[in-house]
C-alpha cells in the first residue's frame, strides 16, 4: 500500500539543556515536535559540553519514529547547536540517514550554529534595521549593520564575535543571562520565602521603571559587577517590602549589564531603528520593559514564538528541501510600549 507522505524538514535544534526536534512541511509549520532534556558532561579540561552518545541514541530514535509513521518524508536533516559538536553530530546523522528506508530517506545533512540560526527569521522578515536580542542561557546581541572588525572573528574572551549570516558577517556579543537570573531568583526566593516560579507571575508598570531610574543610590545587585557564584549574596535587601520590589530592582540591575554586550554591537553611527527580542527572556515581562525603557530611542518588539532558532535553520536549507521560494513566515511580534496600558 502507498501513501500520500507530507514532505517535511527535521531539524534538531541542541540547546544547553533542552533538546529540540520539530518537523517543518513547505509552508514552515512545525507539525511534529518532540523535546528532551539531555544534561551537559564536562570535557577533559572540566567545561561543561554536550554529551554527544546520547543526544546521538535521542535523534536516531527521532528519526526511526518518525520513518516508520507513514506520514512524513523527511527530505533534508539540519541540526543546529554549538559549533563544537555540529562536526561530530553532522557525522553521525549522515551515516544514520544512510539506513533508513528507500524512499524515505533525507537526501543530506547539514549544521549551523544556533546562534546563526536564531537570526536568520529576522533577517528574510525584516525590511528595517534591527539588532536582535537572542535570550535564554545567554543574551546575545547581533547587529546586521554592524560588521564588527575583519582582524578576527572573535575575541580572546570569546564573548564578543563576529558570525556570518544570509551571506553577511555581523558582528555578536554575548552576556550568561540566565544562570544568573536564576541564581539571584533563588536567593530572593529563599528570602522571602517563596516557592514556585513566583517571578513569572510578576509585571512592570513604566512608572515604577522610571522611579527606580530617578533613584540616586545606583545599583542594588551587582554593584560590583556580577559575582563568582553569580548571586549576589552581598546585595542589601532590607531595601525592599515585597517579592516584587526586589526582584524589579534585581532585574533592572541585571539589564544593566546586559546593556554592556549591546554596546559592542552598536556604533557611533549605528542607524538600527528596531531591537527584536527572541527566546526565553522575551516572555519575561519585566526584561522587555525594562529594556525597552533604557533604550527609549528604538523600538522594542518581543517575538511569542518558541522556536526561532529550529525556524531559522529550517528556511536555511528550504531552497534544497522544496525547491522553492520561502513563505512568509509569522513571527508572533509584540511591540513593547513605553507607557501603562
């Protein structure tokens, strides 16, 4: 018996923790989605990296599900992740595509940083300068208009880069935003007394951002920068009467630093009108706000979709995949007021 089979993309998108593998069919919607948490191991030298056996073991039983369906035929395979394991993963993948079943087997595999990847919606939906705020473990800043210097594409400290997207190279720096929101989130949780994810109940009105801008003390977190252990156990929070003051306070302060990477993107004549804000942090209502707000001369746009990245490296291979022109593709944009609603 044959079957009508959907053509589709597979795309394993390997974050830090959170494995991804969406399945994406000519029109860019995701109709099949699976997701893992598969846990980092430290390398020889102590870093934390990707256990590669078993995020391996995860997409060959991905791909063997889903072969066996009879729904899908997967035409083109891309994972998209951290440069050091796209090599190892793009070797893998190739030989398992291999034996999968004539007729439904991918005709290639191919790689892209995720970091590449999360850019590339923004850049084929975007008709106006942007700098894009790529958000979650960490908050990368990448400017289009801005090249960054040709020397070297990337810096002794590895942060601040320059990467090569749609054809261009642009310059990226990066801050660990999240490990550190999640620290100094614990330690107010234990203060208070909180259990939960308390935090993302909590809002910002624009008033209150202005009225911790007119306080002259400065920074209550962080005021030395952020600390070994990342949560700032030296921060005075007799300051505050509530959960919601101090987390506010914590998360205005931790914008601040984050602005530090968004200087290195920016120059002197930088023309970007639109800051998109992508990923994790841009369901957090208070990080929008905030940043919105500290930078008043753009305008501030958080995009609802989860996936930006597995989006990206799936219209990175489309013309392969279908042999056609990518569709329009929705981005689930918010603008981000600088007033109360």
């Amino acid at each position: 018996m044959e079957y009508d089979l959907t053509d589709v993309i597979a795309v394993f998108d390997i974050g830090r923790s959170w494995k991804r593998f969406q399945l994406f069919d000519r029109s860019l919607n995701a109709l099949h989605t699976e997701e893992k948490i598969i846990g980092e191991i430290p390398d020889a030298e102590g870093r934390p990296g990707d256990d590669l056996p078993v995020i391996e073991e995860w997409i060959l039983s991905c791909l063997t599900s889903v072969s066996g369906r009879d729904l899908y035929r997967i035409t083109v395979v891309t994972v998209t992740g951290i440069d050091s394991s796209l090599r190892p993963l793009q070797d893998a993948v190739s030989k398992m595509i291999k034996v999968l079943p004539d007729g439904l087997r991918p005709t290639s595999c191919h790689v892209i940083n995720s970091t590449t990847a999360s850019l590339i919606p923004y850049l084929k939906g975007s008709d106006r300068p942007f700098i894009l705020a790529s958000t979650g473990t960490r908050c990368t800043f990448m400017n289009p208009s801005h090249t960054g210097s040709t020397d070297s594409d990337t810096t002794d400290d590895g942060i601040h880069s320059v990467i090569s997207a749609d054809g261009k190279r642009i310059s990226s720096s990066r801050f660990l935003l999240g490990e550190i929101h999640d620290l100094n989130v614990t330690m107010l949780d234990d203060h208070f007394g909180v259990t939960g994810e308390l935090y993302k109940t909590i809002k910002i009105k624009h008033k209150k951002i202005e009225k911790i801008q007119a306080n002259r003390r400065g920074r209550v977190f962080f005021r030395h920068g952020i600390p070994e252990g990342f949560a700032d156990h030296d921060a005075d929070l007799s300051h505050f009467l509530t959960y919601a003051d101090a987390y506010h306070q914590m998360m205005y302060d931790l914008v601040d630093e984050c602005l530090g990477a968004y200087r290195q993107v920016v120059s002197d004549d930088d023309d970007t009108e639109i800051i998109y804000v992508t990923g994790g942090f841009a369901r957090n209502d208070t990080f929008v706000r905030i940043l919105a707000a500290r930078l008043p001369e753009k305008r501030v746009y958080a995009s609802t979709i989860e996936n930006a990245t597995a989006l990206g490296a799936a219209m990175e291979v489309y013309a392969e995949a279908f042999d056609g022109a990518l569709p329009p593709v929705y981005l689930g944009l918010k603008a981000i007021l600088l007033r109360d609603e």
